[in-house]
C-alpha cells in the first residue's frame, strides 16, 4: 500500500486494488471533513481580524470621549467671595475698604463694605485668594481662603480691632539746658577731690553759657568753701614772707592780706569771667583738648592763654580775660598798699597773669584731668584745630 501525505500531514491512502483500505468513499468523507475544517478555520481566523480591528476603532473613540469628558469637567466655573466687616463689638463697620488678591498674577479689586459692613466680589476664577480689610482707626485685618470652581465663598466676619496708639516722642534739649547740665558736671570737678575745677570743660563742643549760667558759675566759685581756706593760706605766706608791707604784721596785717587776695579772687573771676564774656559773647572756660601730639597740646594751652571760643563757636582774641585782668588790676589799686600800686605794676601784673594762665592750662591739658576723680568723658568731634 502506498500512501500520500498531504499539505496537512495527514496521511492519505492511494489507490489500491483489493485489500482493505478505506476506499473511495473513505477518501470523499475525509476530503469533505478537511473541507469543512479548514472552512471553519478560515470563519474563524476572518472573524477573529474583524475583532481585532473593530475593538482597536472603539477604544480610541471611547478614549476621545473620556478625554472630553474630562476636559469638561476641568473647565473652572467662576464664583464669588462675600462677607462682613464689623468691629469689637460685633457692630457692622461701614465704608471699609476690603482688597482682593490673588497669588497669581491677577491684579487686586478693591470694594466698600456697604452700611451692614457688607462686601462681595463677582466673576472670581477658582483658586487661593486673601482678603485686607482696612478702615480709619482700625488695625489691618487679613483672611486667606481657596475658591472653588462654582462656589460662593461666604468669608467669616472679619472684625476690626482699634489700632494700638503708637506715638514717637523725641526729647531734644534745648541749648540753655544742654549748658545747664555741662554746669552741673563742671561743679563736680575738683582737683584731688577737694580742689574745685570749674572753669574747664572736657566737652570740646560744650554748649555756650548764657549770662545767667556765666554769673552763677562765678559766684559758685567765688562762694566756694575750698577757695576762702585757699585764700586764706595765700594771705598767710604773704604775711610770712612780708609781702605787701604797707599791711602791716598780726592779726590786722593778717586781715588786710586775707581782704586783698580775696577781693583779687572776686573782681578777677567776676570780671574776666561774667562780665566782660557776657558783653563780648565769650566763653570763659578753658576747652580741654586732651588729643594729639603732645607739642600741638602745648601750643594749644599756651595759646588759649589769648583767645578763646566764642558763644558762636569760633575762636577769637580773649578780650575777656586780658581786659578782666587789666579791670581788676584797675581795682586793685583801691586797697593795695601805696608802694604797690601804679599803672606799670597793673600791667606788669596783667602779663604775669597771662603767663600764670597759660601754665594752668598746660597743667589742665596734661595733670589735672588724672588728678580729677570722675571726670566726665565726652565723644571727640571732627572740630577744626584752633587757628
């Protein structure tokens, strides 16, 4: 028996006489069922394409009405923001200004409560948003709040409270009590602590005196207990050494020295210091200058020996005290012993007090201030150097 394989695998009997083979009719039965097989499968493999395809088509239009659908439901509906301004009191605040801001770009709208304190804002696109509340009289108040889409927000009341009063005072001295107080400071100076030391400011931009603060700083030193004991100690070494003879020894010689230097102090310190400043707008204190070179210290002690600073604050010529010292030589002549009087002796004296001033200065620019407890300090200005 020979057999035929076919395209399928199968195999097929040929023809053969005899025997026993499925035969013709075999073969139609089985040629018909391959038939209806691959028919079958051919349904089959057509219907399977046709719903491969049709499903793909499908799904893409569903995608694209899911994806409208979404954007439908994105698209923001605009709403609106309202509310109340009222006080502490819970009473309505008419014509408050509330202002609407956005994080975005947006620019603000502002409206006026109406008189229930009422405000609204229309047309709002959906997001975060801040409310400012503000009126005369009042502290800001500020609420922060998200807009939905579609929503009318309905802001809690917003209460103004009474803004706190805030008043800034500035207390500027004017010059009289600026000067007062440099007084005051001035009246603690004392060498050793005992000494007094008034006629000298550490305060290079003091405040210029007025008449009135020139006489009371003459006579708190002319009235100073340390000065009549000072006076008293001078009359005594004149007495000592016999100067001023025409005065006579003892008690009475004692007394007439004691007068004279006392009367000196008093005309000197009055004149040069309270008069003559006070017509001539100067100052009759020594301005301690305490920086610098040491040689430029010394020249500004001995210069300030005949000038001085004015009530305005420049230098110039001391009139005052070469003047005072020439009046109270002047004076002098009055009670002076006659062999000690004369216009060259008060002259001659003039010049020994300028010298005597001068070295006082000297003194006061490189001893006296670490000899003065408590000395006040003051900040250094960029002054000019004296001329």
């Amino acid at each position: 028996m020979t057999g035929i394989k076919t395209s399928l695998g199968i195999q097929v009997l040929g023809r053969n006489s005899g025997g026993s083979g499925l035969g013709r009719a075999g073969a139609v039965w089985l040629g018909t069922g391959l038939l209806v097989v691959c028919g079958v499968r051919a349904q089959a493999q057509a219907q399977e394409t046709l719903r491969g395809s049709v499903p793909r088509s499908s799904a893409v239009a569903a995608e694209t009405g899911a994806a409208a659908g979404r954007q439908v439901a994105d698209q923001q509906m605009e709403g609106s923001i309202g509310g109340t301004v009222i006080d502490a009191t819970g009473a309505p605040v008419a014509g408050a200004q509330v202002r609407l801001s956005r994080t975005d770009a947006s620019p603000s709208q502002d409206v006026v409560s109406n008189g229930d304190g009422q405000f609204s804002f229309a047309g709002i696109v959906p997001g975060p948003f801040q409310l400012t509340a503000t009126s005369t009289g009042f502290a800001i108040q500020m609420f922060s709040g998200t807009l939905h889409s579609g929503e009318s927000y309905v802001v809690p009341p917003m209460a103004l409270v009474v803004a706190s009063a805030s008043t800034e005072v500035k207390v500027t001295m004017t010059r009289t009590e600026l000067a007062e107080a440099e007084i005051k400071d001035e009246e603690k100076q004392r060498v050793l602590g005992v000494v007094p030391n008034f006629y000298v400011t550490y305060d290079p931009v003091a405040a210029p005196l007025n008449t009135k603060q020139k006489f009371e700083l003459a006579w708190k030193a002319t009235v100073d207990p340390i000065n009549f004991g000072l006076t008293g100690a001078v009359a005594g070494i004149q007495q000592a050494t016999d100067s001023f003879s025409g005065y006579g020894q003892g008690a009475q010689g004692f007394g007439k020295r004691y007068g004279a230097s006392y009367a000196d102090l008093v005309a000197g310190t009055f004149i040069g210091s309270a008069v003559l400043p006070s017509l001539l707008k100067q100052d009759p204190r020594y301005f301690y200058k305490g920086t610098g070179r040491v040689r430029s210290r010394i020249f500004y002690a001995i210069a300030n020996a005949v000038i001085c600073k004015g009530d305005n604050g420049r230098w110039q010529a001391n009139y005052s005290s070469m003047l005072g010292g020439l009046a109270a030589g002047g004076i002098s002549n009055l009670y002076y012993p006659a062999t000690d009087r004369g216009v060259e002796l008060t002259f001659e004296n003039t010049l020994i007090g300028i010298g005597t001033t001068a070295a006082a200065n000297i003194l006061q620019e490189f001893v006296i201030r670490r000899l003065t407890p408590h000395a006040p300090s003051y900040t250094p200005p960029n002054s000019p150097e004296v001329p």
